[in-house]
C-alpha cells in the first residue's frame, strides 16, 4: 500500500508534459518553425516536485484561463475567416498561435497567480 496514513500526498504528475518539448527535434528534420512552439512546455519540468494544494488551485485558475483563450480565440478566427471569405490555409497559422498562446496564456497564468499568493 502505496500511504501509510489515511491522508497521502498526491504527487504532481504535470510535469510529465515537460516530456513534450522532445517534438520540437522536428525542426530539424522538416525546417518549419512551427514545431519550435513545442519548448514552451520546457518548464512544466520545474515543477516535479511539487505536491501541494495551492498548486493545484493555481494550474486550475491557469487552465481556465488558457480555456478561455481558446475558446474566443478559435471562434474569433473562425468567424474572421468566415466574414473574408479567406481561404483555408489561413486554419494552419491560426493554429499555430491558439496552440502556442494557450500554453504561454498558461504558463503566464501559473507565474502570475505563484507571485500574486492568490
């Protein structure tokens, strides 16, 4: 039995994306840029050993804030592209920046909310 007490410490298994920043070898291999937005989960690894409550407050209210993003963004896009009458190959960079903004959204999130205390 993995807890000795009735109370145990969850482990922090976020860090487990930092393993993510890997894909960005791509680059070297196709030459797009796009795959350099994978380093933005490099820092997830700074946080392997904590393991507390605050913390998880903290990446739900960063989570939110990334989802949000997300949503406005990707719909604000869509609707952009629908009212230019834009063709489709505008879908590949906008991806690029909801993926890549939601996860600095995210990580900025998390920066902030630490400093504030909240």
């Amino acid at each position: 039995m993995p807890c000795k007490k009735r109370r145990c410490k969850m482990k922090n298994i976020l860090w487990y994306l930092g393993f993510l920043s890997a894909v960005s070898v791509l680059y070297f291999v196709e030459g797009k840029t796009v795959f350099l937005c994978f380093l933005s989960f490099i820092p997830y690894f700074a946080i392997y050993n904590l393991s507390d409550e605050r913390l998880e407050m903290i990446v739900g209210r960063a989570t939110r804030n990334a989802f949000m993003y997300t949503i406005f963004f990707g719909i604000g896009t869509i609707v952009y592209i629908y009212l230019t009458h834009s063709s489709t190959e505008l879908f590949a960079p906008a991806f690029v920046f909801l993926f890549g903004g939601s996860l600095i959204v995210c990580l900025l999130s998390v920066f902030y909310y630490d400093r504030a205390g909240k």
